[in-house]
C-alpha cells in the first residue's frame, strides 16, 4: 500500500519506479523518477546532488548497491505515512514538466537479436540461400552506431537524404530516402565500466546494467540496402536513434524474466543455464494511432547477458552511459513484425490501415509510437513508457 493516490492501472506503481532526467519552468534538468501521474523531484527529495547534474549518468557509476539502496529508500518513503509531509512536496504533475535524454550517451551498440527478423530479412534479402547467416546461432550479431544522435523521443525525424541504387538502376542516384523505416527495439543502459581486457561474464549482467529503455532504429531501407557491403550499416541508420525518456531498472523487471528456447550448443562464454535473462516485454506499435504491431520481446534468441558478454569477450570495457540495443523485435505473426519493411514484406504487400489507405514505408507527416508493458513484481503490469517522432520531410537539396 501507498499513501500516494494512484491511478487505476497505471504503469508507473511501485514496482517500477523508472528514472528520468526534467525540468520545469525554472529550467534546471534534474534526476526525477516516475510514479503515478508525477514525478519525484530526485535532487529535492533526496539532497543528493548527483541528482543535479543533468543527467542519469553519476548515479549510474555510484554502482548496483547504490541503485538497490536508493530504490529501497523510495519505497520505503512512497509507502510508509511517515514519510508523506517531507515527501510529497516534491512530487510534481508529469503533465507540468519537460523530460530530456536521461544519459549521455557513450557507445551505441546495436545487436540482430530476433531470429524472426533475421529470417524475414535473410528471406527478402537472399531469396536463394539460407535465411540466417552460418553465425547467426553462435554470436549475437551487432554494430556500433552513432552515439551523438541518440535522441530523446519527440525528436523530429528527418527524412535523410543519401545515396540510393535499386538493383535495376543503372547507376546511383542522389535524394530523399523513399523507403524510410522504424525499428522496434528494447536499449540496455550501462551504469558500472568495466576494465580495458577484463571481459563481463554473462553472469554479471545486473552488476552493470542500470535500466531498460525502448528503442526507435529509424532506418532508410534504400540508402542502408546499397551501403552496406561489405561494412554494415551506416548512414542508413545514424541520422536518428530515438529512445523513451523513462529508463526502467533492471531490478523491476525481475518478474519478466524468461529462458529463451534454442537449438544450438553455446561456446562457454555465452552459457546463461539457469540464470537467463529473457525479458517477457510486449511491445506495441502505432502509426498515427492506430496499432500495427505487437512485436514479443520475451522470443528473441539472444538476451542482454549474451550481448554484454559477447560485447567485451574481446577485452573491449564498458563506459557509463553505453547503450546496446537488442536489434528488431519480430515475432512469428505478420501483425508481429518489428519494421515496415517486414509488415509490407519489403514493399509487396502494403498494409492496409482503418481508413482504407494503404502504407508500405513511411511518408512525411506520419507519427510512430513505439510503448511496452512488462509483468511487475506486484502482479500488474508495468509500463516502460513510449518512444514516438513524426516524419518531416527531407532537406531541400
Ligand atoms: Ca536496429
């Protein structure tokens, strides 16, 4: 029980308790955490300046007890009455704030971790030869990607301009992306570093990761299909990464946690018997509104653990700040699909929308709002808040 009156329903109970950076009209950017319908005013509440820096990043590298400890206090102070006159006062309306990017970034790492997304590519993309690539069971497969245009959901998607070459053209040619696509994705924020040649054992995820976030990979289908080889993406995708604003920590999402079925014997580094951190997360997608898709998280084939093991098995450390994202969440139903690449099957079948258009990438003026729930530790559900950008269109060459 709460002193604090809840909405019915609400995502954000006690059991969540995700971490945000806000500002009100005074315009200082301070740590709040969500509950309810407010947030509470972190650096006020607890006197700590850590909570005043603009940024989830110098609490992250205080470590995971210093997360336990201050996620036991907040528990203790929402719930217990004696806490309420000090408490309260620092609670401020969600709807009077202005939220900012909670981390600054460090490394963007972006993995391939669905293996219905991997099949449905490798279908589109090399019709004649196996779906996934002969690693694709053995290592999770990822990327660097931009760090410096992380942004926060709201952010304006750009249409990028770039170089695109359809297989029947003769030549490249230079303009607006025409086949510009989301992908639904669930980030794993770093808190604690880890040491230059000392890899993280799958084991210790939670010693590193601080929090959850959702994941827009905006991709340009046209600019990324020609640049690719042999490298991988590029400019197809660095114009704009978006991601929710609320990073929800690892330690509410203890009731979500799966065991990921698989077929392959692991090497021994990527082992997660009997501590696997599958996350049982639905995701939903919206275009202008209307739901399109609820990508399952809990059937990815790689976990978290793998990938930051995978990640630093070459000695490579971790920085506070870095974020890896778990790469498209598809399921097996079309109405699964994590991108519009495989919800239009690469363009051949257009989706068909309430109003009776048709959409197969998107157009300027469109909105996707990409939210998740998770099952809480009190037996509802929490919310991991919602990623959403409306298409602009491109730059005017
Ligand atoms: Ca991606």
């Amino acid at each position: 029980m709460s002193w604090l009156d809840l909405p019915a329903g609400t995502g954000f109970g006690l059991d969540n308790l995700p971490y945000g950076v806000f500002s009100d009209a005074s315009g200082r950017r301070r740590t709040g955490v969500a509950i309810g319908d407010s947030v509470l005013d972190l650096a006020a509440a607890t006197g700590d300046d850590v909570h005043a820096t603009g940024s989830l990043n110098a609490f992250m590298a205080r470590g995971p007890q210093a997360w336990a400890d201050l996620r036991a206090r907040l528990t203790e102070w929402l719930t217990d009455d004696a806490h309420r006159a000090r408490v309260e006062p620092h609670l401020v309306p969600r709807s009077e704030v202005t939220l900012h990017l909670p981390v600054e970034v460090a490394d963007y790492v972006d993995f391939y971790s669905s293996q219905h997304h991997a099949e449905n590519l490798g279908r589109m993309f090399r019709p004649d030869s196996e779906p996934l690539t002969p690693n694709w069971k053995h290592l999770p497969i990822g990327y660097h990607g931009r760090a410096g245009t992380v942004a926060l959901s709201g952010t304006p998607v750009v249409r990028p301009n770039g170089q695109r070459k359809a297989p029947t053209d003769d030549a490249p040619t230079f303009g607006p992306s025409q086949r510009l696509d989301i992908e639904a994705e669930v980030g794993f924020v770093v808190g604690t570093p880890s040491r230059l040649g000392t890899p993280v054992p799958v084991a210790d995820v939670a010693d590193h990761v601080f929090g959850v976030c959702l994941v827009n990979d905006w991709s340009a289908r046209d600019i990324q299909s020609w640049e690719y080889v042999p490298l991988g993406p590029f400019l197809g995708k660095s114009f704009l990464t978006s991601v929710s604003p609320w990073v929800v920590p690892l330690a509410a999402l203890e009731a979500a946690r799966v065991a990921p079925v698989r077929d392959v014997p692991l090497l021994p580094y990527l082992d997660d018997t009997g501590r696997p951190w599958g996350l049982d997360l639905t995701l939903e997608v919206r275009l202008n509104g209307e739901l399109v898709s609820c990508p399952p998280f809990g059937l990815m084939y790689w976990t978290p653990a793998q990938q930051l093991a995978h990640m630093t098995v070459n000695g490579a450390s971790l920085r506070t700040g870095d974020l890896f994202a778990s790469g498209t969440v598809s399921g097996p139903g079309r109405d699964q699909r994590g991108s519009f690449i495989e919800l239009s099957w690469g363009g051949k079948e257009p989706l068909t929308l309430s109003d009776g258009s048709t959409r197969t990438f998107l157009e300027d003026g469109d909105v996707v709002t990409i939210t998740a729930t998770a099952p809480g530790s009190h037996g509802g559900r929490i919310a991991l808040g919602e990623v959403t950008g409306r298409i602009e269109p491109a730059p005017a060459l």
